[in-house]
C-alpha cells in the first residue's frame, strides 16, 4: 500500500470511533477529529482502558501501533437540528465536546443516552429524540 492509499484510508476515519491501540492491553476510544501529515491523531470524547475518560487526547504516531473502526458515531449534529425546528434560534447549542446539546441554556440537556430536564418543553424534546432514534434504527 503506499503512503497516499494510507492517508486516503486514515482520512475516511474523520468524525468515526475508533479504537487507538498503545500496546496489547492500552488504548484509547474516541472519534478521531484530526490527523497531522506525520499521522498523529486527535480524538474528542474520548476513553482509555481503565473507563478514565478525557475530553480531548492527540497522540503522537510513534505512540500506538495501530487504529481499527469502532462503531458510527451518534449523529448528535443530526439531531440538533432537528430540535432546532421547534424553538427559537440561539436557544438549542450543539457542545461537541461534550457530545451533548444544550437547550435553553442548559435547562434540558441531551445526550446519547438520551434526555435529562422536566416540564412540556423536555417532554417534546423527548419525543423528538425517540423517533429521531427510531429513524436511526430503520436506516
């Protein structure tokens, strides 16, 4: 393979989870944000081994011997907008590094997991986020 079809295929890894391998039983699991010409990497959301999580890691190429594909990320970006359809602009915030998006300054916040806040507002909040996963799971 050469240098080229390499960087191609580290490229198609951008916004996906990946898995960081240090050594046999040490690495990292995040989604990759960037990668340098020298093929350091920076992930965000990111966990080790040990569950110890960082909002943010680079890793230098002469630290881990190799990356594999983990899962697609939650499209958190996707369902952003979708909120955003229901409440007036500037009140719904996407904060990508905590892979969480913020409504009404934080009154309701939503994750993967799904919705943390109370009143009608979080209760349309959270029938927008379960068709929004139903539609995820029929794609």
């Amino acid at each position: 393979m050469s240098m080229r079809q390499y960087n191609t295929e580290l490229g198609l890894l951008i916004d996906k989870i990946v898995k960081v391998y240090l050594d046999d039983d040490k690495f990292f699991v995040g989604q990759l944000k960037g990668i340098s010409e020298d093929s350091n990497l920076i992930l965000i959301n990111v966990k080790n081994e040990k569950k110890k999580t960082f909002p943010k890691i680079l890793v230098k190429s002469s630290y881990y011997n190799y990356v594999s594909l983990e899962e697609e990320p939650f499209p958190m970006q996707a369902l952003a907008d979708r909120i955003a359809k229901i409440f007036s602009p500037g009140h719904v915030d996407l904060k990508e590094e905590q892979n969480v998006i913020s409504i009404l300054n934080g009154k309701i916040i939503v994750d993967e997991e799904g919705v943390r806040g109370s009143g009608p507002s979080a209760d349309r909040v959270r029938k927008i986020f379960e068709q929004f996963k139903m539609d995820l799971e029929g794609d």
